[in-house]
C-alpha cells in the first residue's frame, strides 16, 4: 500500500480529517494522510474511508490507555455524522466513514464539468510526484532473431509506463535500443556474404534476416570455419571496416523500417532508436576510464573485468573486454548509459526487461556508480516475468506482427459469432484494437514480475476482466441511444466514487510502475458501469428510484471520459462500436 503524501487533500478526505482535528486538537494533516480510501466494492453501504486508530496510537499521535477496542469506540462516538460524512462506525482498531453518495455524484459531476478529459489529472495528489525527464527504454529487439514473447511484453509495458509518466507532466524519451552489434551480429553477416539474397531481403526482410540467422547458427555448430568467419565480421564491424558498416547499415535500416509499421498498429512510437552499435566508440572510452580509475583488472585469461565483491575478492564480477579486445553486452550498456546522460540530462531512466536480466542491471547501475555517475541512483530496471504457450495457428511466434495478426482474426470470428455486433465501418480495424486491448489486459492484471500462461479463448472472453469487456463497455456508455435517466440508485453512485479515485490510482502506478492498479480500478467501474446499464428499465415497467435523473447522463459521460482516460494510458485504443 502506498503511504499517502500530506498534501492529498480531496474533499471528503479534508472533511473527516477536520472533524478529527476538531475533536482531537491535533493538526488536520495528521488525518489527512492516515486516512485510506477503501476501493469501492459491489457490497452495498460500504464504506469510502478508514482511519487505523492502532496505528494511530503505536506512532505515539494518540496516548493509548491499553484498551484499543474501547478507545476506537469512544473516539468513533464522539465524531459527529453530517450531511456529508453520513456515516461514522467503529470496527476492530479502526473506524470507517461512508460520505453521502448525493454529494459524492454532486462532487463527481462538478469535477467532471470543470476538468473534462483532464479529470483527476489535476489533483493535488498527483501535482506533488517529481515532474522532469524521464528515458523509458523498452521493446529493444535483436535483429535478425526472433521477436519473443519477452519482447512484446516489454513494448506494451514500456509504452504504459512511458504514457503513464507523460500523462503526469515528465518529459519523456521514449527509447529503443536495437540489438544490433555483437559477436551474433558478425554471425548473421558472415551468414550473409555465403548464402544471403538481396531480392528475398527486399521482399521479405524479416522474415530472410531470421532464416539466414537460423541457417548459419546451425552450420557455425558444425563447422569451426563459419563460427571464424563470424568473429571476423565482427572484428571487422568493430574496425568500421567501410564493406562490414555498409552491410551493417542495410539491415538496420530495413529492420527499423519494418518495426515500424508494425509497432504503429500496436499503438506504439519512439522518439529514438538507438542501439548497441551507437556505443562501440564510447565503449572504449569507458574502457579507459575505467582503467586510469584502477577499476579494470585484467585476468590470466587476458579478459578485462570490473570486481563487485564488497571484499574484493571477486566473488561478484562483471566482464567487460574479451581477451581479443572486443566489447560485451554490458560493456555497451555503460556507453549507453553515459552518452544519454550527456545527451538528454534525463532526472531518471528506466529500462523494461525481462526478469533474467536483473542481475546485468545492478551490475551496471554498481558500475556506473564506482565510476562517480551518482545519477545512475536514478535509473532502475523494471523486471517482468515469462509468458508461457504463446502460439499462433502457424506455431511458434516468430514475428510481433505473427501476434498481432492473430488476435485479430481471432477477435474478427468473435464480433461476427456475437448477436450483438453492430454494424461499423471498418471491422477489421476494430479487431485490432480490442485484439490488443485482450492482450494488453491479460498481460497487465497480476503482478509484472509473475510468469503467466497464455490462453487465446481466454483472453478474448467478452465476459470477466477481459480487454475486450472493457471495450464492450466503453462503447455502450459512448451510444447516445442509452437511456440513461433512470438508473437503479446504487451503481451509480458506486460509479461515482469509483471514478473519485482515479488520481489515487495513477498515483499508485506512478509510484510502482505497475499497470494492475489502474487495470483493476478500471475492472471495477466497467463492472458498476455494466450492471448499471442492466438495470436500465425495459420499457412500460415501473421506474426505479434514481439519484437526481437529470445527472446520471452526465455521470454516465463522466465515467466513459474516465475509462478512456484510463485505457489510453495501458496502451488501449478506446472503440466507440463493437
Ligand atoms: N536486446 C536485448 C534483448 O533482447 C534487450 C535490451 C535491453 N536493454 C539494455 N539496455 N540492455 O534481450
């Protein structure tokens, strides 16, 4: 749980901390931050608030007389109900408040008028997180290999936290660092120079770089004269041998063209490609550094390395020379991370991976620290875990457009199965995004660190917290033919209070850069928002009780702005007809 900052001061919050106050003399910020807002819940009469009475007294703000239940009851009798903080109970260490659900939709509606398709995004709450430049580094292919599943969950994950940080007012770079130096990359160009084919790669680059890369794999396995050739172009790039960069530069260009097609139907850009080979100048540089810093040892193997161990022992390593000079994977990622400084003077960075490249990561942030960068305090790693079974009908995911293309046939024989489809027009393009949105709210649900298994018919499931309930949802709020007038009196308001705690949630997410915070509030009110719209009475019969009907129309707009909102930030496209 977030710990709340001092300056959250929503309205009901101030409310009930200046009762507090009043009743207790202390300062209305004590109250203002130990209150917790309760996520809103299907449970009827539940409460908004709670304020821990026991951990109230164990930081010493209440003398505590050794009867907690006592004192919570005595307290929570003392504090006078109103007409906007209705109800006041005790409970075990702790007292709830549930705040009038009229004013709530009435606060709701008029922050709604005011901040329109900004709400929430002007609390105080989120005006207090540090504003600057933020480096998002994500997606970050190979090229020539295969675009895993490990790389699609870290577009989607950086796109998130990219317009996350955006959305809050941080200045954001949006990065890819292509794999595109290395010993594998001499690999794949010596596999070229033998059986490559420029009229194949023209027509069909990926898919060629892949099979030239696959091929030549197989035969350096087998042959010790390919694995040399490999090392040679490699040593070759390193030279920038004029014949080595020119190929070099062909096949980043087409790859870098190709991803973006691609990434564009999932909704995603960058500011920059970078890549591994940008840095093979600087890596040098670092090497130097490193070695009139007394940092680099060079080993009987005649590899240079950088000892982590506390004791200085060698018991935690990193090797960044191979004994023929050239560089590593992390040895770039130093360069890399030096010359963006230099380059962007970013306040922090943040790189999106998969989890087995944790211990790189605090490798490089001690590195660049022993090296006097005390700015790599700022950069973190955001780990996630693996996806199991994610196939297509033609096997293996081998490209990113393999999924893409997938989640959208699949979803296209969905909307034309279902009754209720209606008529639009472009099918196609509707397909894709609640394709992606099913992929992207299966992805982000649980904790990023958790491995998952994937399941096409589960996640394209128009019932349950899917994406693509969260899409139905959204359109049926955008259809001005709803009748929205006379809704049952509970949802709404429950929608109401859901909605007040958008900035909360952001806030949270902010804090973690975890997308289940916002998935789950946004779970939560397509759920209220659903059933409301169930309850929408079928013509003739008798019209339930409503919280002043002229506003719920309002508060259904509130809602859907909201929703989208959220969805833009995970990355979700918003469609206004399934
Ligand atoms: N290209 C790498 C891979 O596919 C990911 C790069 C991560 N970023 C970094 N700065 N090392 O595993």
């Amino acid at each position: 749980m977030v710990t709340q900052p001092i300056h959250m001061a929503c309205f009901f919050r101030r409310r009930i901390a200046s009762k507090l106050s009043r009743c207790l003399g202390l300062p209305e910020d004590t109250f203002i931050s130990a209150l917790c807002a309760i996520p809103v819940s299907k449970k009827q009469q539940s409460p908004d608030f709670r304020l821990s009475v026991k951990a109230l007294l164990s930081k010493g703000i209440l003398p505590d007389n050794g009867d907690l239940e006592a004192q919570t009851k005595t307290l929570a009798n003392q504090l006078q109900q109103d007409d906007v903080v209705e109800e006041i109970f005790a409970g075990r260490g702790v007292i709830h408040f549930r705040v009038s659900r009229i004013q709530l939709v009435q606060k709701v509606l008029e922050q709604s008028r005011k901040e329109r398709d900004k709400f929430g995004m002007k609390s105080e709450l989120l005006k207090g997180l540090k504003k600057g430049t933020t480096v998002v580094e994500f997606s970050s292919p190979n090229i020539a290999k295969k675009f895993h599943a490990g790389h699609l969950r870290s577009t989607i994950i950086g796109n998130f936290i990219a317009n996350l940080k955006g959305s809050l007012g941080n200045n954001v770079i949006r990065m890819n660092y292509l794999g595109d130096w290395g010993m594998q990359f001499g690999l794949l160009a010596a596999g070229f120079q033998s059986f490559g084919c420029q009229e194949k790669l023209k027509m069909n680059p990926l898919q060629h770089l892949f099979d030239v890369y696959v091929q030549v794999n197989r035969e350096a396995e087998n042959d010790e004269a390919v694995e040399q050739a490999g090392r040679e172009f490699f040593r070759q790039l390193e030279q920038h041998e004029q014949h080595a960069m020119a190929l070099w530069r062909q096949f980043r260009e087409i790859t870098v063209s190709e991803y973006r097609k691609v990434y564009k139907r999932l909704g995603v850009h960058f500011d920059v490609y970078s890549g591994e080979s940008f840095h093979q100048k600087q890596a040098q540089e670092v090497v130097l550094r490193l070695q009139t810093q007394g940092l680099l040892k060079t080993t009987e193997k005649g590899t240079g390395v950088v000892d982590l161990s506390p004791s200085g022992d060698m018991s935690n390593y990193s090797t960044l020379l191979r004994s023929d000079g050239t560089s590593l994977y992390i040895t770039r990622d130093l360069a890399a991370a030096i010359n963006r400084k230099e380059i962007h003077n970013f306040d922090e960075m943040i790189y999106v991976t998969d989890k087995s490249q944790g211990n790189h990561f605090q490798q490089l942030f001690q590195i660049l620290l022993a090296m006097g960068h005390l700015w790599a305090e700022r950069c973190q790693h955001v780990p996630f875990g693996l996806v199991q079974g994610m196939k297509t009908r033609l096997g293996e995911v081998v490209f990113l457009e393999d999924v893409l293309d997938e989640a959208q046939a699949r979803m296209l024989r969905n909307m034309s199965q279902a009754k209720t489809t209606k008529e639009m027009d472009d099918p196609e393009d509707t397909a894709e995004k609640v394709g992606i949105s099913a992929l992207i709210i299966q992805d982000f649900k649980g904790p990023l660190v958790s491995d998952y298994k994937f399941d096409w018919d589960r996640i394209l499931q128009a019932q349950g917290d899917t994406g693509v309930f969260l899409q139905y949802t959204h359109a049926r709020l955008c259809s001005p033919s709803a009748v929205w007038n006379a809704i049952a009196i509970q949802e709404p308001t429950a929608c109401a209070s859901s909605a007040d705690c958008y900035d909360e949630v952001l806030y949270q997410s902010a804090c973690d850069l975890q997308p289940k915070h916002l998935v789950n509030f946004l779970m939560t009110l397509s759920h209220l928002a659903a059933s409301a719209h169930r309850h929408l009475p079928v013509k003739g019969s008798p019209q339930p009780a409503t919280v002043y009907p002229s506003d719920t129309k309002s508060l259904f707009s509130c809602v859907c702005t909201v929703l989208a909102n959220g969805m833009r930030i995970l990355g979700i496209t918003p469609v206004e007809k399934i």
